[in-house]
C-alpha cells in the first residue's frame, strides 16, 4: 500500500506540480503558472501535430486491430480444437518478444532496399520510402504496431469465444443461419462485453504509443510521426523541459481517462451483459 | 430411410471437409506470414553486413555469417548487459509477486473502512498509463541518487493492481476454512499466510511472476530514461546502441535481436497456459 502511494499516487499528484514550473534537469525549479500549457497550446509548433498523430494512430490501430482479431478469432473458432490453439499462441508470439526488437525488425524489413520493396520489385512495383514519407511512415507504425499487438486481443477474444454455449450457435447453424449471420446475429452480442473490454484495452495502449515511433521513425519526416509520449519524452529529456513534458503528460492523463470514460457512458449501445 | 438420410448428408459432409481443408491451409499460409519477420530476423542475422541489402529478397547471402553473433557479444558490453536484465527482470517478477500476494490478502480478509473505495481506486490504475508518471519518479531516483541503480530499475513498476486483482480473485474463492484451522493451531497471521495460502495460490502467482517477468524483459521507455551507463543498462537498450554514427550494422543487430527474443519464445511455448489465463484477466493492459 505505501509502494503504491509512493510510486503511484504520489507521482501522478507531482507531475501536476511540476507542470506548474520551468523545471531544468539540474538547476532550480521556477513557477510559471500556466505558461507550460500556454505555450503547449499556442506556441510549440509540434503539440497539436503529434496530438493529432497520436489520434489519428490510435483510431487506425484500434479499428483494424479489432476488425482483424475478431475475424481471426471468430476463423480459428471455426478450425477448431489443437489448430485453433496452437495459432493463437502463434500469432501471440510478438505480443511477448521485447518491442525495441520488433520494431528494429521492422526498420530493417522497410529500409528502402529492404525486403518489401524487394519482394514489390520482383512483381513490378516500386515500393514507397516507406519510413521516410509523411503518410508511409504513418502506416509503417501502424502496420508494425498491429503486427506487434493484435496477437493479444486475438487470446482475449478466443477466452471469450470458448465461453460462448456450443448449444447456443449448435442452435442457429440448424436453424439455417450461415457463418455470416451467426457471426453478427449470434457470436457478436454474446461477445461484446469481451470486445468492449478489448476496444478499452486497445485504446489505452494506442495512446501510449512510443517505443514503435522512437526506434522506426524516430517520429519523422519531420514530425510527422511524433506522438504524445515521444514528444513528452524529447521535452523531458533532451530538450530539458521538465515542465512542458508534465503538462504533457497530464493531457494524456486526462485523455485517456476521459475517453475511456466516454466509452463506458457508451456501452449500453452496443454491449449485451445477459446471455 | 437410414439409408437415405446418410446418402443425403454424405455429399454435404464432404464438402465441408474441403472446405474445412482449404481453411487449414489458408491459415498455415496466414501463420506463414506473421512469422516472416522473425524469420528475417534470423535470416539477416547470418548475412554479412555488407550483403544485407544486396542479398535480396534472398534468405542466404553468399556464406553464413555466424560470426555476428560473436559480434554482438563484443560490440556492446552484452554478458553483462543480460546479467542486469536477468536480475532485473527476476528481482522484480518476484517483488512484484510478494506486493501483489500481501495486498491481495489485505484486500480480502481485511475488514477496513473505505476498502471497496480504495480497491475502486486501486483498479482503476490500470487504465493509468505509466507513461505519465515516469517525470516525476525521475526526479525521485535523481534526489535519491539512485540513477543507474537496480533499485531504479526495479522498484517504481512493482506495484501495479494487475497481480493483486488476479490473486484477489482467487483468493476471495479460497474457502477461510484452511485458514482458520492453521489459526487455531496456533500459526501467526504471516505464518498461515507463508505456509497455507501461498502454496495455494501457486497458479496465480505464477501467471503474475510470467508477466511481471515479460514486462521487465521487454520493458524500454523507463531504463532509456533512468539508466545512462552502458554497464547498468538492460538488453532493450544494449540492442539500441548497435545503430551508431557509421549507421546500422545490421548483421549483429539481428544476431542480437534473435538472442533477445529466444527467453520471450520460450515464455510463450513453454508458458502458453499461464499466459492465456493472465491475458483475459487484464494482463498486458493494452499494449
């Protein structure tokens, strides 16, 4: 309990504080009131880029993450049994192994003269500069990121398939509904509070993306890779604005929490509890 | 009429077989390519630097360089690197799981005022995201002088809800009734807790150690930012020094990746039930 007061509560209260000061790595702290956030807001040419990156990454990312983890999960029900488990294991595999290896993995894959554009040559395409264009490079993160991440949700979702009442989908397969059917009409309501939990999940990590920008595009061209953490972590750490990057970090604090938040006042919609 | 009824599903029953036969293969194909980059990965890591991209699309360059991975193993200080992140990632998977056992105890079998408000607010750091509070324990590890120090590696994540949720839960379906009996015979709290619950909890606690584990493995963000001396640092941010000023020198690169990622495969095949059950309770928070 004291650990998590130290480690947790009490940061998250000092970040505030520090985004109160012209804080210097070394040297003596100064109160600036609001300037951190003013200056966030109107004049550093690279908040609202990277604010937007970071939306735009994270909306593509979940979106596709869901859409093909469902599909994979909702496949791999249908194969079955040893097939079912033992590639649910496979895809999680990147889930596991350390993401700065991934992500290197990656830049080597999508160097210009890179295997991709290789494999592109030999069919007669010319392959993108992949890392060195604004909108390549964008969906180079998301493409490495959902590589990396989908395996996840792709166990999550199978959890929650395997909870699912064989009698239930028994039922509708004789009632003459096709796989489609089942999927939307069936599988998908009894599957939602999973989804749901997935989509939070998904989310929350989106928004914390760092590791793939810093070591694939080092958040270029220009910024136009740069994410929220990266540049909180540039402001903190090389460009020795301690303050700046608290306040930064308090916009994703409360980000996170309010769209989290918005996603839970929403799920009535969507999200079925009785089964 | 039996007769009949088999006639009619026979046909059927094949066709579903095929079917069923060429999504088995579609899959393997699917599978095929998910693993390509690690397959690559392996690839590269025997391809001489200066053959890399000349190779092509090529798994094999003119010979098989194995000597990157001596390379590797020279290039950056790496036996000792992996020292520092096997003792890391061990020291914190088991303080994580001593945290985790005792305040999930305390959560459970403690009457307290305010407990299912504290546990609420407990819960709801997971969806906290570290990353907002990595400034401020800086500036704790920087006071302390602790930069560049285990400690700091260590100790700021062990004490996330994920392990106390987890055993929480199990614990609340564990029947007092052994407890109790240990209490009348005299054992101390600590005591029933050491020698009762523990060796019942052994499931949970193991799925919590594999992922606190993982986490300290492949952690990256918080050694980039704590840790500034090559002999404190750990195997994510060894592999980050192979890109230097005379750009990437793919080869070793890849021969390192591949000797970092052999621990987490073996994880994953060795672990795959822990895992699984760990990841539908909220392990991993969206990574």
């Amino acid at each position: 309990m004291l650990g998590f007061a130290i480690f947790i509560v009490i940061p998250l209260l000092t970040s505030l504080v520090i985004s109160f000061f012209d804080w210097p790595l070394f040297g003596t702290p100064e109160f600036v009131g609001l300037e951190n956030y003013r200056y966030m807001l109107t004049g550093d040419p690279a908040f609202w880029v990277s604010l937007r990156n970071t939306i735009i990454f994270a909306v593509f990312y979940t979106a596709v993450n869901l859409v093909v983890a469902l599909g994979l999960s909702y496949w791999l029900m249908n194969l079955g049994g040893r097939w079912a488990s033992f590639f649910r294991v496979l895809f999680f595999i990147p889930v596991v192994t350390p993401m700065i290896g991934n992500a290197l993995i990656f830049r080597l894959m999508l160097n210009d003269d890179g295997v991709i554009n290789q494999m592109l040559a030999a069919i007669g395409i010319e392959g993108p500069q992949w890392l060195n264009t604004p909108g390549w490079a964008m969906l180079s993160l998301v493409m490495m990121s959902l590589w990396q991440g989908m395996g996840y949700n792709i166990i999550v979702l199978g959890a929650g398939i395997a909870g699912i009442n064989s009698s239930v989908l028994e039922a509708s397969k004789i009632d003459g509904a096709g796989p489609i059917v089942r999927f939307f009409r069936v599988v998908f309501p009894m599957l939602s509070p999973t989804i749901f939990f997935c989509t939070i999940m998904t989310v929350i990590g989106a928004f914390k993306v760092f590791t793939q920008p810093y070591a694939l595009t080092e958040g270029g061209p220009g910024n136009a890779t740069n994410t929220i953490v990266l540049h909180l972590y540039r402001n903190g750490f090389s460009f020795d604005r301690l303050g700046l990057a608290s306040a930064l970090a308090w916009v994703l604090f409360v980000l996170v929490m309010l769209i989290t938040a918005v996603q839970f006042s929403q799920q009535k919609r969507w999200v079925t509890y009785d089964s | 009429m039996t007769a009949e009824t088999t006639h009619l599903i026979t046909p059927k029953r094949s066709g579903l077989r095929a079917g069923q036969l060429i999504s088995r293969i579609l899959m393997c194909v699917t599978g095929a390519v998910f693993l390509f980059p690690f397959v690559w990965m392996l690839a590269t890591s025997l391809k001489p630097t200066n053959e890399v991209f000349a190779s092509g699309t090529s798994f094999f360059a003119s010979r098989l360089e194995w000597s990157n991975y001596t390379t590797a193993w020279t290039a950056i200080p790496f036996g000792r690197i992996l020292v520092n992140s096997i003792f890391v990632a061990f020291v914190g998977a088991l303080l994580t799981v001593t945290v985790s056992v005792l305040s999930a105890y305390a959560f459970s079998r403690f009457e307290f005022r305010g407990r299912a408000a504290l546990f609420g607010a407990f819960l709801a750091t997971m969806v906290l995201p570290q990353e907002v509070l990595i400034i401020p324990l800086y500036l704790m590890m920087q006071k302390l002088g602790m930069v560049n120090s285990y400690p700091a590696l260590i100790l700021p994540f062990a004490f996330g809800a994920f392990g106390t949720f987890l055993i929480r839960q199990f614990l609340l379906s564990l029947p007092p009734d052994y407890e109790e009996a240990a209490t009348l015979d005299g054992a101390s709290r600590l005591r029933t807790l050491v020698s009762v619950i523990v060796p019942l909890l052994r499931a949970p606690i193991a799925v919590v150690f594999v992922f606190a584990f993982i986490e300290y493995w492949g952690s990256f963000l918080w050694p980039l930012i704590v840790v500034n001396d090559a002999d404190m640092a750990t195997m994510p941010i060894g592999l980050q020094m192979f890109s230097g000023e005379r750009g990437t020198d793919w080869g070793p690169l890849m021969a390192a990746v591949t000797l970092v990622a052999i621990p987490s495969l073996l994880i994953v095949v060795l672990l795959q039930k822990q895992l699984q059950q760990g990841v539908s309770m909220g392990g991993f928070g969206g990574r």
